[in-house]
C-alpha cells in the first residue's frame, strides 16, 4: 500500500477511475452468491427487532440482501455521510487481485466463495469448521456503520452487515493460555493473480490480542450496505476493527488460530518499522514516511480540506481502556 502512496494514487476521486468492468465482475459473483443467500433467507436467520428494508444502494446490481437489525453497540452507529456504495466497491486494497485500487473490482470476480468454510483452532476447547451459511445463521446479523481509516491516509465510512467475533470465539471456547488470535486468509494462486507478485509473504494474515479480538466492535462482517459482500471487499467473509488502520481488518478469512504467541502479520513481516502489530489509528504517531495528523474522505471534492485523524479513529470512548498504561508510539 505504501508503494502506491508513493505514486499518488491516493489522490484520484474513485468515483473518475471506476472502470466499468467492475459491474460485470460484480454480477459473476452474485450468481455465485445467489445459492448463499437463498440459504441464508430459507434458514431462517432469526433476526429480531427492526428489520432493515434498506433500498438497493445506488450502483448495485441487486444482490441479495441481508436483513439486519441496527447494532446496539455502543459507537457501532454514525449519522456521517456514508461512502458511496459505488466508491467503497471500487476504490479497493486487496493485493491479491493487484495492487492498483481498481485491480480489486476488476479481478475479483474470479473469487469462487461457494462452498467456503473457516477453521477456527488452536488454543480452544472445542475447535469447529463452519460453512459459510453456518456462520450466516451463527447470530443475528446487525447494521453497523463504521469509519474506515486507511494507513495510506484516506477513509470512508461504510455500514457494515455481521456481528461481533466474540460470538464466534465464545462458541469455540478459549483455553486459559489463549491470548492472541491469528487471522489467515484466502491464498490461492489460481484464483488471484496478485500471489504471483512478491510484495507481501502469502497468504495475507493479520492478527488481534486476544481482548481486542473479543471486544464488540470487532466485527464478523458478512455483508455491506444491507447486501452480501461484494468480492473486492473481502466475500463471503472478513474482519473489520474500526480504531484500526484497515490493514488490520483482513478480507475472506479462511482460518482464525488462537495463540499463546503474538502472531506475525503480512504487513509487519515486510516492513516491521512501518507497520507495527498494534496499528491504532493515531494521528501523532506518523507513519514513518509521512504523517497520519489528516486524512481524505474519499468522496469529498478534492478541494474540500483533509480532515483531522482522530485517535483510535473515533473509538477512544469505547477501547481506550485496553491499552491503558501503554506507550503508544512504542506499541505502534
Ligand atoms: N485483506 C486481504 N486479504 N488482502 C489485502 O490486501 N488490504 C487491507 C484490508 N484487508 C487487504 C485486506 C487494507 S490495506 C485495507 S485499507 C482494507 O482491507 C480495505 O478494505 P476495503 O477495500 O473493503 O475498503
């Protein structure tokens, strides 16, 4: 991602760079999506209270919706303008479909996401492989709109359809020695073309500890704009920590390990000064080469100002507690 910055790109307004193969892309995968959600409707998702009839966002080519109920979570709702559906599904990092912003949207439609299971393992009790309608039927889905803060220096904010990882986790029980969870996603070289370029060790993988992995706001997001998730956003399944840089919210999870170790990840192994296994958004520490102080909503003309970066992107009333005494620059 770094490499991009350096070039530029991040100055482009998607919305100019939209390349129109992305529609067909999209609607290759909703075909393959179509048997997920059709399982997910029949069985029953048994979501209470209000039901989102959320209307198709703009740029959609229908898919399947996902009905979800707002979150209660405490910071997991947001009256901020949100991101454009056709911006968030268009201007993408996922490098292994390329790592221009458009690559993702372009080639992502080779993602075969069904059938598709997530081993979840390691220092648990009860370990589980569960398809992809299991985890749509795990818990009742919830609406949530976070703010996406990039380490490259833009955001987006983008409502999200899942529920928290912790109720995965609970499920699979957490031995006493657990206290950091791996996260490892899809690496197949037949399906993305980006593994064939070295700029990160594949598969990409990420990593929480084990409090922050549990904490509400970290999500199991399934869906995006009341449908299911778009290929380049990280289909059929994926993480999102919303006080983090977004590198740390992988997409199309295949493994989550619990570990009595701190996990490397994808980006700290290819440049450990830069990118620390913390990585909260924070705008005085800088990024080594340049500074996290603002930030460009994408969508916003390039005209209108940066915006200031805000600690822990917004979250601190909710997750400052957990690095409580922590020298923050320290553990970036
Ligand atoms: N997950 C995988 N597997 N591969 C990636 O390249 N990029 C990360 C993250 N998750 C990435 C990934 C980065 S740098 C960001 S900013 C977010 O995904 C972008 O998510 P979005 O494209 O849905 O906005």
């Amino acid at each position: 991602m770094h490499f991009l910055r350096e070039r530029g790109f991040e100055h482009r307004i998607p919305s100019d760079i939209t390349p129109p193969e992305q529609y067909a892309v999209r609607r290759q995968w909703l075909r393959e999506a179509g048997l997920l959600a059709t399982v997910a409707v029949s069985g029953g998702l048994g979501v209470s209270g209000t039901a989102m009839a959320a209307p198709a966002p703009q740029g959609s080519t229908g898919a399947r919706k996902l009905s979800a109920s707002a979150s209660r979570v405490p910071g997991a709702s947001s009256s901020e303008t949100r991101t454009s559906y056709r911006d968030a599904t268009s201007y993408n990092n996922f490098y292994e479909f390329g790592t221009g912003k458009s690559d993702p949207a372009r080639n992502a439609g080779r993602l075969r996401t069904s059938p598709w299971t997530v081993r979840i393992e390691g220092a648990v009790h009860k370990p589980l492989t569960l398809g992809i309608e299991d985890l749509l039927r795990l818990a009742p889905l919830e609406q949530r709109v976070y703010r996406l803060r990039c380490v490259e220096g833009w955001s987006m904010v983008i409502p999200w359809v899942g529920y928290s990882l912790s109720n995965l986790l609970r499920r699979v029980e957490p031995t006493g020695s657990a206290r950091f969870v791996e996260f490892e996603t899809l690496g197949d070289a037949a399906q993305m073309p980006g593994l064939r370029s070295s700029v990160l060790q594949w598969p990409y993988t990420e990593g929480l500890r084990l409090d922050e992995a549990m904490h509400p706001l970290t999500l199991l997001a399934l869906g995006m704009y009341g449908e299911v998730l778009p290929a380049q956003n990280g289909a059929p399944v994926r993480l999102v920590v919303p006080w983090k840089y977004g590198f740390k919210s992988a997409k199309s999870l295949v493994r989550i390990r619990l570990t009595e170790q701190m996990p490397r990840t994808a980006w700290n192994k290819v440049a450990p000064t830069e990118y620390g296994f913390y990585s909260n958004v924070n705008p005085s520490v800088p990024h080594p080469r340049w500074s996290q102080a603002t930030e460009r909503r994408i969508g916003d003309s390039l005209w209108t100002p940066r915006r200031k970066t805000q600690l822990f992107n917004g979250y601190a009333p909710q997750v400052a507690s957990l690095y409580a005494g922590m020298d923050l620059a320290k553990n970036f």
